[in-house]
C-alpha cells in the first residue's frame, strides 16, 4: 500500500515508512531508510568506551559511506555534500575505476 497523498501537507515520515509496503524498489528503499534511522539512533547515544588507536570513541556506531567518481559527476555530489558538511559519516570512500 502506498502513501496517501490526498492531505494538504506531506508527512515525510509516514511516506517514507509506507514505502516499505510499496513494491520491490521501495521495500528496498524502506529497509535502508530504517538502517539509517537506526545507525544515528545509535550514533547519537552516549559511548562510554575506550580508546582506539589513541583516540576517544565519541560514539558506539561509525557511519561509513562509500561512492564512486560517476556519483560525484551527477546530481548526487550535492547529496554528498551534505552528508560531509554535517558530519553524517565518520568515514567517507571514493572509488574511481580507469581503464
């Protein structure tokens, strides 16, 4: 079942969760949204660990994110952007494939 858009406002939260029932893309995309949900749920909880490799773990969750260099040439650089700006991913990876 998909999204209901017939109000005057979308709620966004209530979109993306019916995209879990939606088809096979968008059951996809609704996975993926509530492991992203999960990971900054668990990036923002306090860490009372250790230190590793000198430096003090602020967190119990790292987010790594990794692309490729045709994803910087399309639309999506200013998706990455801000992720980087935001501080979203303790750990970016570019990936640039030549012949």
């Amino acid at each position: 079942k998909g999204y209901d858009f017939s109000g005057n406002e979308i709620d966004y939260n209530a979109m993306f969760d019916s995209y879990k029932t939606t088809g096979f893309q968008a059951t996809n995309f609704g996975a993926a949204v509530n492991m992203v949900n999960d990971m900054l749920k668990a990036k923002s909880e306090p860490f009372e660990g250790s230190y590793m490799d000198g430096i003090r773990q602020t967190s119990g969750c790292t987010i790594f994110v990794g692309f490729t260099s045709n994803m910087i040439s399309s639309g999506v650089r200013e998706n990455i952007k801000f992720l980087v700006k935001r501080e979203f991913s303790g750990c970016f990876s570019y990936n640039m494939w030549c012949c």
